[in-house]
C-alpha cells in the first residue's frame, strides 16, 4: 500500500482513488487534463504584482506587503509551501514590521490555479494568524474552489514525489 503523505487526512477513499491511479499510471495524465499549462508568472517582481492585485481585489484594508518572491530554499523537506512572515526592525524610535509573502519555487512550473491558491492562502494569514474556520472561509470568498485546489495540489505534490516525476 502507498503511503500518501499529503493526503493522510483525507478520508481512505479519497486515498484508495488516488493510490488507483498511481497503480493504473494515470495520475500524471489525470492532473495534466484537469489542470493543462502553466502560469505566465516567472520572476518575483511578477509575483509581488499577482499578489498585489488579489490584495488589492480582496483584502484592502489588510497591512501593506512589501515583499512577495519564489524562494528557492523552501521546499517540501520543510512541509512549506509559501510562508508568510514579519520582519521586525527599528527604524528611529518605532518598530516597523514588513510583511513578506514567499512561494516556493517549485511553484513556477505549476498550474496557474495552484499558484492562485497558494498566494490566496499566504494572503489570508494577513488577516487571520491561523489555520481556523475564519481563514478557511476567507480563503474561500478569495478562490470559491479553495478546498477542491487545495486536495488536487496535495495530490500534485504526490505525483512530483513518485520516481521519475521531479
């Protein structure tokens, strides 16, 4: 039986679909039909811009980010997909936190919509710290098919990790 690492909290189902395909050699082709191509946004200055415009669209009033990049040190070893982070300094006599958004940079090469989700995600932490049912739901009012990308990412994620597909 195939250990699913991204998709342990899946219900078994959901898994054994999953683990069918891997057998029948038919993932690859299934993500490829679902989600073909790959986004046009290539270098970190493109990405500030993506991410700029979904906050612009959905979270004006949310702190301002002043960096958004790939980064190359995060990467699955971590469980990190994109991290959102504050960077404190003391400017004068006031402490001014940055706010800076980091997708990994596995993430050039994927679907337009795993991109989507994954900056959708990081921008949500602007506004709700953690993972709870507020975060959840304003991930959704960003992507409606949040959780549907959020399983197919997991089963991309999968499908990278299998021999021969990195």
């Amino acid at each position: 039986m195939t250990v699913l690492c991204y998709l342990q909290a899946y219900p078994p189902h959901l898994q054994e679909q999953v683990r069918q395909l891997i057998a029948s050699d038919r993932l690859g082709a299934y993500l490829e039909q679902r989600y073909p191509g790959q986004h046009a946004v290539q270098n970190d200055k493109a990405l500030y811009q993506y991410a700029q415009d979904l906050k612009q669209q959905y979270l004006r009033s949310a702190p301002p980010l002043d960096k958004v990049l790939f980064d190359n040190r995060l990467d699955l070893t971590h469980r990190a997909l994109g991290l959102n982070t504050a960077v404190s300094r003391v400017q004068g006599g006031k402490l001014k936190a940055k706010k800076e958004i980091r997708v990994a940079a596995l993430f050039k090469e994927a679907a337009p919509q795993f991109l989507r989700m994954i900056v959708v995600h990081e921008l949500a932490h602007l506004k709700e710290r953690d993972h709870n049912k507020a975060f959840y739901q304003l991930c959704q009012h960003m992507e409606p098919d949040y959780h549907q990308l959020e399983f197919d990412l997991r089963v991309y994620l999968t499908y990278r990790e299998l021999p021969g597909n990195t």
